[in-house]
C-alpha cells in the first residue's frame, strides 16, 4: 500500500512539475517583426533567400530568421520573419545570390504584452554588377591600335521595367514652352481627353501622381496646364493597390487602380513654379453696338503659382475671360464640333489648394474654389414655308441671361498608426472626406415668334424684336400675322450640397 501511495505521489510531482514548467515558458513573451523583402528596380520576391539575426552591439548571432514566399496576382512575394525575446537593438542579415548582402537596422525599446507581431520597412536589395572578362589579352610589350568607332546613343521611349510602363521624357522632341499636357500627347497609347481624363492602352487612369504622391489628382488640369515639360524625367503607368485600402482588411479584396505617376528631375523635386498670361482683342462694330455685351473686345487672363517639394505642395490660381471657347485642336488636328460654345460665356475663377504629408502616417488635402459665370445668348430665325395657296413667312428670336456663382471646398485627412497604441489596439486607419458647396444662380429668358402672310416684317426695322414683343400689336402685325408667340420666364435659386465620408479601422 505504501508502494502505491508513493507511485501516486510521484504522479502528481510529476504532473505539477510539467505544468510548472509549461507556466514557465508562457511568461517569456516573444516579438514577431517581418518584412518583404524585393528587387530594388522591379519590386518583385526573391527566391534562395537567407535570413539570420544578429546583435546589433557585436554583430553575434542571435537566431536564424524564417522565409516564406509565394505568388499573387502572377508576382512573386518574398517575406521574412524573425522571433525577438526580449527588448534591444538588432540586425537584420538577408543574402541571396547574386545579390549585395544587406544589414537592416531594428530597434525594439519596449515589448508591449499584447503585441506578438510588428512590420518592418520593405527591405530591397541591389544586384551585384557582373565585371565582364576583356576579350583581348595584350602582353606587356604589345600593343593594338583599332580603327576609329562612332557610337551613337539612341534613347527609347518606353520601356518595361517588370509590370511598370516607363516613358523617357527626354526620348520626346517638344516645342519650347511645352507643358505638362503636350509631352502626355506624344506618348504612344496614351491620349488625353476633356477635363484631364487620361487612357493608358484604353484603359482609364485612376489617379495621377506627381513623385509617387497624389498632388494634383483632385484637379488634374492644374498640372497638365502648368507643369512645364523640360522638368519631367520620365512619366510611369503601373497598378497599386488604392490609397484609402492599403493597410486595412479591404486590401486583399480591393481591385487594384491604374495610376500615372510623373517623376521630376532631381533638380525640380522642390521648388517655385509660377506662370502668367494676358490678352486682349478687338471688335467691329457701330457706336451703338458699344453697349452690347456681346460686342465686348475679348480678353483674356491667367496667372498660375505654386511652391511644392517632397511632402507638401500649395497652389494659388486665377482666370478671367470672355472668349467662352474651352476647345483646343487635337494631335490629328479635330475640333471636337459638338463641344463648340453657344452664346457669349464670360467667367471669373479663383482658387487656392494645398497638401501636406508626413511619413504616409498623416496627410491632409484641401482646395477651395469660387467661380462666377456671366452668360449671353441670343437666336434670331427667318423661315420661309412655300405652300399652293401662297407662302408664309415666319420669324422668331430667343435670348437668355444668366449668372450664377459657385463656392466649393473639400478637405481630406489620413491617418495611420501601425504597430501598437496604447498596448491594446493595433494598425489604426482613419480616412475622412468632407466637401460642402454653395451654388447661387439667376436667370431669365424671352422668346416670341411669329407667322406672316406677306413678307413685310423689314418694315419693322431694327426694332422688330420689340415690335413682336409688345402686349398690343401693331398695324402691320394686326394685319398681316397668322399667329404670335410670346414666352418670357425668370429664375433665381440658391444650392447648398454637405457631404461627409470617414473609415475607421483597427486590430484588437
């Protein structure tokens, strides 16, 4: 009996050393940190990698990391992960053949208990430069003199540079003066259409972007009509994932967006670019035509100022002109004839636009724009209707006036915290949108026609308009008119528009 009293002891001695034991290991906490790691020109995974972590303080070795690597959307993707036990600075050690040996720095100041994983920076590598062998062995006596060779240097216009789409901007002759829009014309498959649309191969593009950064896709005609073309470098048509998912759980299902993205001159990344522009014209006409709106001289101004560099960007813009004409030839030479303006159309715009960000953890946008708009249109017909019993003249005019006045403004905030905050909660997304407009508009319009018997409406003169118009006809319309129409309508109304949009998310 008291051998098996003892062999049960010695059960639970042993049961509670295990579970002593296992309390043990749990109380040692454990720091996932991984990084993707890439070419650094094609962006894409890297096969046979080798991973080992290191003390930062003597370089010794601490662990060998885990690579992990697979392919999505036909790209390879290669990860690296390594297990950190405690607080302290580290090196990260990745190699592959023939690639340059690269050290990533990690600095852990504090384990968080809820943290178990961190992302790191991507990590990319350079490709070692293979020295080619001389193909002509000369002793040390000996000596070769070749014929004289001409080389010339032919730049290509585009290329691929794995799924990217690079266009060499100096690869383009343009004329002096040329902007932004003018060199985007010459690339091959690319056209740009109204209001700053842009088609790559047919396909639309979804956001244009000055260095990687989305300055200017809010209003894109700001870049195209300013920017001028001797500062772009080269111009890069690729896929991404959109800005407003990457980061959160949307990412994986998210489809990905066509960009364009314009790359300036290492000279132009930061600086002040401004541009002006003014003239006016002349009309013919006689004294009393002075007063006519119509017969206004047509003008034109324009002034355009801008300061950016790597992380902000702020606009200011004016324009004012009567020419009421938007269209400008194509690289075919085509006006567009639908788009041909009606009436006299003069409009006065300013605005102002900024960006700042810092990091891709925080951004802020915001544009303000106020528009007034003047127009005058006028019609005037004659018909003439042949019948058997005899003909029948008719005559008709319409004119219109209208003003209107446009404020909008919209302001956009982006923040972003990865890793830990507050020890609980984990990558942190807020995106919020707001855009409030107010619109005031007047207008009025009046329109009569008439059908006569006999052609006698040149007797009314140049006063016929108002000979038609008036309440109690006169002798010659009694007589001689068919039938008249008169409509006269006037409108006034005012449009105020609020529009909020935010997207939190977090991890626990």
């Amino acid at each position: 009996m008291y051998r098996n009293f003892f062999a049960l002891l010695l059960a639970f001695a042993t049961v509670a050393a295990y579970a002593q034991t296992d309390s043990t290991k749990t109380k040692q906490r454990e720091l996932a940190v991984y990084a993707s790691v890439a070419d650094h020109l094609t962006h894409n995974g890297i096969d046979s990698l080798k991973a080992t972590l290191l003390c930062a303080a003597d370089s010794s070795f601490v662990d060998t990391a885990h690579v992990e690597s697979y392919k999505y959307d036909d790209k390879l993707h290669t990860y690296v992960e390594a297990k950190i036990k405690e607080a302290g600075k580290y090196l990260l050690r990745v190699e592959a053949k023939d690639y340059q040996t690269r050290y990533a720095p990690i600095d852990i100041p504090r384990m968080y208990r809820r943290e178990v994983y961190r992302e790191l920076k991507p990590i990319y590598l350079h490709k070692i430069k293979a020295q080619k062998p001389s193909n002509l062995a000369l002793d040390d006596d000996s000596t070769t003199i070749m014929n004289e060779i001409v080389v010339k240097a032919t730049k290509l216009k585009f290329y691929m540079d794995g799924d990217t789409l690079v266009y060499d901007a100096d690869a383009f002759s343009m004329a002096e003066g040329s902007m932004l829009d003018a060199l985007i014309k010459k690339l091959p498959g690319v056209e740009l259409h109204s209001g700053g649309e842009i088609t790559v191969n047919g396909r639309k593009v979804d956001a244009l972007l000055l260095n990687g950064k989305d300055f200017f896709d809010s209003d894109r005609e700001l870049l195209l009509d300013n920017m001028p073309s001797y500062m772009v470098k080269d111009i890069r048509s690729y896929e991404r994932i959109p800005e407003n998912a990457k980061g959160t759980i949307r990412e994986k299902t998210t489809q990905k967006e066509m960009v364009m993205d314009v790359r300036l001159k290492r000279d132009y990344n930061t600086a002040w670019l401004a541009n002006a522009e003014g003239g006016v014209g002349m009309r013919f006409g006689s004294q009393e035509d002075f007063g006519d709106p119509t017969k206004a001289p047509p003008f034109l101004g324009r002034a355009f100022a801008m300061r950016y560099a790597t992380n902000s960007r702020i606009a200011l813009y004016a324009n004012v002109n009567n020419l009421s004409d938007y269209r400008t030839p194509g690289e075919k030479g085509e006006w567009s004839p639908l788009r041909q303006a009606q009436g006299l159309t003069t409009s006065y715009t300013l605005g102002a636009n900024g960006l700042y960000e810092k990091n891709e953890n925080l951004r802020y946008q915001g544009s303000i724009n106020g528009t007034y708009s003047d127009i005058n249109d006028a019609n005037h017909s004659s018909s003439e209707t042949f019948l058997s019993e005899g003909n029948t003249y008719g005559r008709s005019f319409f004119t219109r006036r209208s003003y209107d006045l446009r404020i909008n403004t919209n302001q956009a905030i982006r923040l972003r915290k990865p890793g830990a905050l507050w020890g609980a909660l984990k990558d942190m997304y807020y995106d919020h949108n707001s855009s409030l407009e107010y619109l005031h508009w007047s207008n009025f319009s009046n329109s009569a026609s008439t059908t006569l018997a006999e052609d006698v409406s040149a007797g009314w003169g140049k006063a016929w308009m108002d000979s038609l118009m008036t309440p109690n006809s006169g002798e010659l319309l009694r007589k001689y008119a068919l039938n008249r129409t008169l409509s006269s309508r006037h409108g006034v109304g005012r449009h105020y528009s609020l529009q909020n949009y935010g997207f939190f998310y977090t991890s626990p």
